[in-house]
C-alpha cells in the first residue's frame, strides 16, 4: 500500500499520481470507491460523489501527515493545491494500530507500558474475582482488566 509522499502543497498545484490499484484499508476509504479504467488510464483511481457528479480524489502523504485531496485534471495528468485538501464526512483516516497513525504505538513498547501499568494497579483487596492477564496482549484488555478491578474494588 504505497502512498505517493509530497514535500508540500501550497496555491500553486502540485501534479499527483494517481493509485493503479484499489489497495487502502476500508477504514480508510470510507465512501470513497475505486473505479478501474485499465492499466495506466489517466481515469483509474478513487472517487466520491456529490449531488451534481462524482469527484476524483486520492489519500497521499505531505511530510509526516495524510490528507485526501481533491483533484483536478490537467490533460493527463491529475493535480491540487492546499486548498484541494479534503476531509469530509465520506473519507476516513488511520486507526491508532496503524503504523502510519502519529499516536501508533509500537507493540513491543505498548507491552512495556502495559506491563508497568498492571504492576502498578494490581488489585489490593480482598473479594476481587479477577487477575491481571499474565501478559497484556492489548490496550483494551489492560483497560478492560483496569476497568473490572475498579468496579469490583467500588472506586468506580
């Protein structure tokens, strides 16, 4: 899943390229759709629709961040500018799992932290049913375990 990586946009438009290929996650793409015209027709890539027509579009990288943009045609070849950058209700983004999130974790580091978390909040009263995973394989088990020990221990 390659993302075409951009040092700026600014006013002046910036020639893109268009993906060949359907290949972002579902979470990413949301509404947006993939029409294939071919190998290396200048009409393949991503779409969303509006009330009058649908509208190219394509996820790429400005530095450290994504943006979808809107795209215009220039003959054959597609581009935008910094007023192209899109984030409607039909676009997604990154989830915090994935690498390319700017609050991704790495999961060796998150069990790190995970772990020093359970040792600090292990349940010191009697009458709790449950204890800490041996391993905390996720966030969401550390903060189901935190969450369990809290109700049971009556602090929440």
């Amino acid at each position: 899943m390659a993302t075409q990586t951009y040092e700026t946009l600014s006013k002046e438009f910036t020639q893109i390229f268009r993906r060949q290929q359907d290949n972002l996650p579902a979470h990413i793409t949301k509404d947006i759709y993939f029409e294939d015209q071919g190998p290396g027709h200048p009409d393949t890539g991503y779409f969303f629709d509006t009330t009058h027509r649908k509208r190219p579009i394509e996820f790429i990288q400005v530095n450290d961040s994504y943006h979808w943009v809107r795209l215009r045609r220039n003959q054959d070849t597609w581009e935008t500018n910094l007023s192209g950058i899109y984030n409607g209700p039909e676009v997604g983004w990154w989830l915090i799992i994935d690498p390319q999130h700017p609050n991704y974790i790495f999961r060796k580091q998150e069990a790190s932290v995970s772990t020093s978390l359970l040792a600090m909040h292990r349940p010191r009263h009697r009458g709790l049913t449950s204890s800490p995973p041996l391993m905390a394989h996720s966030k969401e088990t550390l903060l189901l375990y935190l969450l369990e020990t809290g109700i049971q221990a009556g602090s929440l």
